[in-house]
C-alpha cells in the first residue's frame, strides 16, 4: 500500500470515530429527552388513572356517565397500563378489557 | 321561550301532585303547558282517564302530559350510545365494550345521565312550542355540578381521546391517506357538548327556569330540603320557592292525630325560618290521595300565585 492510500484509511477511520461519537452523544441527548417525554406520559397516565377512578377514590365524577361513548378509550388505556404495570390481566373484576 | 319548573324532593313529598296541579292552573291561566312526569309511580292515568306516554298526548285544553320512564329512558340512551360505538369497535373488542355498557346500566349515575339527557332534549326541542314546561323533578347531584363546572367534560374527554388522536393520526400518515374521517364517537360527544351547553343556558337563567322544593314538615326532609337548596344554588340555579306539603289540618279527629300536628309545628317553623327570603307555600294534607282533578283543587290554589321566575334586571 502506498503511503497516500495509508493517510486515506486513516483519515477515513477518524471521520467513522467522530461520526460514531456525535452518533452517540445524539442518542444520549435524545435519551434524555425521551426520559422527560416518557415522564410527562405517565404523568398523563395517572390522570388519566385518577379521572377514571376518581370515583371509587371518593372524589365524584359527574362526567362519566354523560360520555359512555369513550368506552373504547377507556379500555383501550386501561389495559396498556395494567399491561405496563405488570399485570397480565385487567386487576379489575367490573372492568373487562382482556 | 318557554319557562321551566322543577319541583324537586325526596321521594314522597307529593313533587308529582304539586307539579300537576301547578300544571293544571297554569293551562287555566291560558298558558300553552306541558307537564313532565318521571315518576314510575304516578296516577296520572287515573288523574287524567288517559294514560301518558313518551310522546306528548293532549289531556286538557292547554296542557299536554309527558311520561318518562327510567328504565325505558336509560334502554334508549345506553343503545343510543352502542350504536355510536359499533363501526368503531370490532369482534371481540365489541364484545368487551357491550358487555361494560350493559353492567354500565345498574350503575347509580346512569339513570341520571339518561332522565337528564330527555330533559335537555325536551328543554331543546319539544320546549319551544310551549309557554310553560313543569317537570315532576329537579336534576340530580352529579348534574348539578356538571352545570356548574362544563369545563369538566372538555378536560375529561380532551384527555381522554388525545391518544387516540396520535394513534390515528400516525396511521393515516404511513398510508398516505390525507383525508380527515369523521370520528363518529368524537361527533357524539361534541353534540352533546353542544346540547348542554345550551340547556345549561336556559337553566340557569333565572327568568326562565326555577326549582321549587317540596317537603314535608318532619325531621329529615326539613334538614334535606335546606341543603338540597345549598347545592342548588352553588350550582347558579335558582330556588324559587318551597312547598310544605301534608301539613295536618287544625280540625283533626283525634288527639292522636293533634298529637303529630303538634310534632309539625317546629318543622314547619324551621323550613319557613330557613326560606324567609323566598316564597313559602303551605298545603294541608288531604283526606285521601287525589284521585282526580277536583282533588288537586286545594294543591291548585295553594300554588297558582307561584311565579318565581325573576324578571329579567
């Protein structure tokens, strides 16, 4: 190999080095946001936990029963977040989503 | 527009009698009436000699009677709400959803969703074409509440379909497909969004609609009736007036019976204390239930001075 082919590879695995590096910090970045995406999810997840539950809390939901059409949300939702918290199935013997 | 009347109170108190004789001195009066019973219980076919149904039926001049029936009501409002879900819902996901809706229609606050969805649709749409609407009920406690915070219903159903709407949106897009599809569900509850922001309107307007409470002159529904007032008006509804019904007339047969008149005094003197600042209206108990129209005389001309409707300012 020449010496000029020698300064190619090498350059060319320095550009790959800086590459992966930015690559890597790109993920860490995205890391972190995808963190505080995540936890303003599971915020919205326990609010959406607290409105749907509310009721055996004791605080009234007076809305519930005028939007019996969102059944299939609720369920819909409802069985993500017991799936997400570790339960296999729905914990709830009135509430039937698997 | 019409002018509506609640008379609420537990059950018993005689809310049904004192609406239809209401009712009736308000047709009298040349009032275009219609009167709204959802008392299971009621005698109005008895009353009237024609028995009422869902729709309006013509029982005097000027006064047309209204019946609704919880438990048809709330069939009605239930399948209402099925067939809006179904061409969202699929095989076994409708399955599970059906299943929910029909445990759904024990539940305490279902039959008070469906009786005030009628009530909305009758304040809507049959209201127009009278001068007066007198409902045999008031609205219920979560209704109440709901009136007073509507922002409630945005934020629970905001919340609710937000995923949804990512979800859909995220499909559309991987199909290409730029169309927006009606989400019938979506629609459904933005109507009746629609529907109660208007009947919250009205109901709140105190020339136009006012709870009149009736009770009776003992213990527990005189301690109700003043709280029962409390929520309403928290709410932004106005009570007009209350109603002591069956008070023991002062010619009684017995000691015995003078005896319980005694032991109303104090509750009749409490409940006129509490609404000094509104009308109070007394009735004797009768000698028997009415059974008809010349027995709702007295009730008649007890109530016919009511017109708690506040002009507007």
């Amino acid at each position: 190999m020449s010496r000029a082919d020698d300064e190619r590879t090498a350059s060319a695995g320095w550009r790959t080095r800086v590459k992966r590096l930015i690559e890597g910090y790109d993920s860490v970045l995205s890391l972190q946001h995808r963190r505080e995406i995540i936890r303003e999810l599971q915020d919205e997840e326990d609010l959406f936990m607290l409105l749907c539950f509310c009721d055996m809390m004791g605080i009234p939901n007076p809305v519930g029963d005028m939007t019996l059409e969102l059944y299939p949300y609720m369920l819909d939702r409802f069985h993500e977040w017991h799936q997400r918290q570790g339960m296999p199935r729905s914990p709830l013997d009135g509430f039937r989503c698997c | 527009m019409a002018k509506s009347l609640f008379f609420g109170g537990k059950g018993g108190v005689g809310k049904t009698s004192c609406a239809t004789a209401y009712a009736l001195s308000c047709a009298n009066a040349g009032w275009n009436t219609l009167l709204v019973s959802t008392d299971p219980a009621h005698n109005l076919a008895d009353l009237f000699g024609r028995q009422p149904g869902p729709t309006p039926t013509r029982m005097r001049p000027g006064l047309d009677v209204i019946e609704l029936d919880p438990d048809h009501e709330t069939k009605r409002y239930l399948d209402q709400v099925k067939d809006t879900i179904k061409p969202m819902v699929s095989g076994e996901r409708s399955a599970a959803v059906f299943r929910q809706l029909d445990l759904a229609r024990h539940a305490p606050g279902t039959e008070e969703a469906a009786l005030f969805d009628a009530l909305v649709g009758l304040l809507l749409d049959t209201g127009p074409h009278y001068d007066r609407l007198i409902f045999d009920t008031a609205p219920g406690g979560h209704t109440v509440r709901l009136l007073a915070l509507p922002e409630i219903m945005g934020v629970w159903v905001d919340g609710l379909m937000q995923r949804r709407h990512k979800v859909r949106s995220d499909y559309k897009a991987w199909l290409g497909d730029g169309e927006v599809v009606d989400d019938p569900i979506q629609e459904a509850l933005m109507r009746r969004r629609g529907r109660l922001a208007a009947a919250r309107e009205h109901l709140t307007c105190p020339a136009h609609s006012a709870m009149i409470l009736v009770a009776n002159p003992e213990r527990l529904p005189a301690l109700e009736t003043a709280r029962t007032r409390d929520l309403l008006e928290a709410n932004g509804l106005h009570v007009g007036a209350v109603v002591i019904n069956k008070c023991l007339p002062t010619t009684v047969d017995s000691q015995w019976l003078a005896n319980w008149r005694e032991e109303q005094r104090p509750w009749i003197e409490q409940l006129e204390t509490s609404f000094a600042d509104r009308t109070c209206i007394r009735i004797e108990h009768q000698p028997h239930a009415p059974a008809s129209i010349d027995d709702l005389r007295p009730l008649s001309d007890a109530l016919g001075v009511l017109s708690p409707w506040q002009a507007h300012a």
